[in-house]
C-alpha cells in the first residue's frame, strides 16, 4: 500500500511560511551535498551551514545528505526545473524534481535518468505519461529529450491520478510527493526539513 495524496496535507504555508508557495525539491542519486555544490558552481570558499529558516529568509538553496541520494531544497527558485542544469546534473544517475509556484499556478515535475526524461508534468502541458486502455501511455508529442522506456515503476500512482476516485490531479497537491517518494526511496517529512543543515551559499 502507498500513501494517499493527503499524507502531504502537512505542507501548507502556514507552516512552512516562504516555501510552501514557492518552493523547489532536487534529489541526485549517489552525490554529496558538496559535490552538488561544486557541480552548480559554488566555490568551497562561499559555502555556509544554515538553517531551513535561514534558508528561506535568504531565498536561497541548500544541499543535505539523505540516505545515498543528495536533497537540494529551494526556496523561491529554479534550479531543479532549468533543464540546462539538470540534464547535466543527472549524467550517469537519477535525478528527480518537483517545483510549484503559487503565484502563477506553475507545477513542474522532472525524473531524469542519465540525462533521459523518464517522466514528467510540465506546466500548461500536464504529465508525459498517462493510463490509457489499461497501459502506461506516452502522452507528449516527439520529443528527443525523453527515453522510450515507459515508467513502469510509477504506475499505481499514475492510476490513481487518471482515477475519477481521485480528484487531485495537480503535482503539487500530493502526486509530486508520492512520485518522488517511490521513485527516491526517500519519504518527505515536515521533521526531514525543519531539522537538518543545509550546505548553502555564503
């Protein structure tokens, strides 16, 4: 059994106030927080440990080690969305992302395989891959950045979003958090943010 869309209900902006309206989630596999840093250009000298607070009052980003994987939360950014940094960022590894702005109303959603789109949900476009006659579908025009392998691993999620059970749709809602979640190994809890360090620019 999986978790349902609500079992993220906790992220609302009234607890995470400067982020849950603006926020950005990047997890690489394999990778140091200090890696990831050096591979986006931060100089070891401009480096500092903060808080999730401080990460947010600074509008910045920051990397902490979870598990194997490397988790680069942003506040108010567009790191794990610009392709020119994440493509490169996933070459010979996985990398998944979820961003939402509220704002505007933008969802993003990325799953790269060694520089291969695996999935995703691109804003005014929806998810790349649906349920459709009973099979994982492509949902997208051609397009020379995506594998042909179809995402096989995400498709009890995808079920329940193509369900008329379900009427949470929208990545942000829930669906980015149990993708991510399958996907990663890795489960996103309010106690996962508030309480680690954060390597972050100086």
């Amino acid at each position: 059994m999986i978790p349902t869309f609500d079992d993220h209900s906790w992220f609302t902006d009234e607890r995470f106030p400067g982020l849950a309206d603006a926020y950005c989630f990047t997890y690489v596999r394999g990778l140091t927080p200090e890696e990831l840093m050096t591979r986006l250009g931060v100089r070891v000298e401009n480096r500092s440990r903060v808080t999730l607070d401080e990460l947010v009052r600074r509008q910045t980003f920051g990397a902490v080690a979870v598990g194997g994987w490397v988790l680069l939360v942003e506040a108010n950014g567009l790191l794990g969305v610009t392709e020119e940094i994440i493509m490169p960022l996933s070459a010979g590894t996985r990398l998944v992302s979820h961003f939402y702005l509220d704002v505007d109303g933008m969802d993003y959603f990325h799953w790269i395989d060694d520089g291969r789109i695996r999935f995703a949900y691109v804003y005014q476009e929806g998810y790349s891959h649906g349920i459709k006659d009973g099979r994982i579908q492509f949902m997208f025009g051609p397009h020379e950045s995506y594998s042909e392998e179809t995402p096989d691993e995400i498709a009890e999620i995808l079920e329940r979003i193509g369900s008329s059970v379900y009427l949470i749709t929208d990545p942000h809602q829930g669906p980015a958090f149990l993708l991510a979640e399958r996907l990663t190994g890795i489960t996103m809890t309010p106690l996962l943010l508030e309480e680690s360090t954060y390597l972050a620019p100086a």
